[in-house]
C-alpha cells in the first residue's frame, strides 16, 4: 500500500502569519516550491493556512499592493486541508480532488512532516489515475 509518507516531499519551512509576502516569495525562490504553510505564531507552528505563489500574485502584486508591507495574514483564506502521513494514496486523492487542492501538507503527530503536490502525484501514479486526478481538479464543471 502507498501511503502519504511514501510519495511526499518530506520537510516543512514554514512561515508566520505576520510574515511578508515579499519574505514568502523569496524563501520560495530558495526552496524551488510554489507553496509555503502558513503557522501562528502564538501556538507553535499550528498551520493556519497555506500561501501560494499565485496568491502572491493575485492577491497582492496584480492589486497593486507592496509585497514588503502585505503579511501572510491578509491573503491566507479558509480553513487549510491535510492527511495524516499513513492515509492511503487513494486518501490522498480523495481529500485532494474534493477539495480541488494542488499541495496537500502531510501531518504525523500533530506535526507537519512534508508536503504533497501535483509533482509527487504524477511520479506515483497511473498515467489513467493521473488523467482522474487532473479532470476533477481542472474541470470547471464544479
């Protein structure tokens, strides 16, 4: 059985709500990732969201605002999704697809231990399973 841990990218560099987004970019830039958790600070890396690198962009440069000022806290919306590190692949696929997510943090122990994203899927997968995965995520029918 494949399990979460079996196919994430393991690891987690977080940032804090009252981070900027222009630090959240360019920590992104070094790590080569296109989402970082977001955790409050007040409750030990409790993740309290995820920040995207469109979200920088959509939400913050396209609306004209300074990047250097913005926090992670003024863009972060909803509540952030997860699976346990022992959750299945066809789990994972589930909470994923449901929730038309493309990075899903992996969690054991209350901890965040990596990170799963559209990369790690189409290394794991069936290019059939691939093809599922890609029509719920993509389908504007939802």
């Amino acid at each position: 059985m494949t399990t979460a841990r079996d196919i994430m990218n393991p690891g987690a560099h977080w940032i804090t709500k009252s981070d900027t987004l222009q630090h959240a970019a360019q920590l992104m830039r070094r790590l080569n990732v296109g989402a970082l958790p977001v955790g409050d600070e007040t409750h030990n890396e409790r993740m309290c969201g995820i920040i995207t690198d469109r979200d920088i962009v959509t939400k913050c440069v396209a609306e004209g605002r300074d990047a250097a000022e913005c926090t992670a806290s003024e863009v972060i919306e909803g509540t952030p999704r997860w699976i346990g590190a022992d959750a299945d692949i066809t789990e994972v696929l589930h909470e994923m697809e449901n929730h038309r997510i493309r990075r899903l943090p992996v969690i054991e122990d209350k901890r965040m231990v990596g990170m799963i994203s559209e990369a790690d899927l189409a290394q794991n997968l069936s290019d059939h399973q691939l093809a599922e995965f890609a029509g719920h995520i993509y389908s504007s029918s939802r």
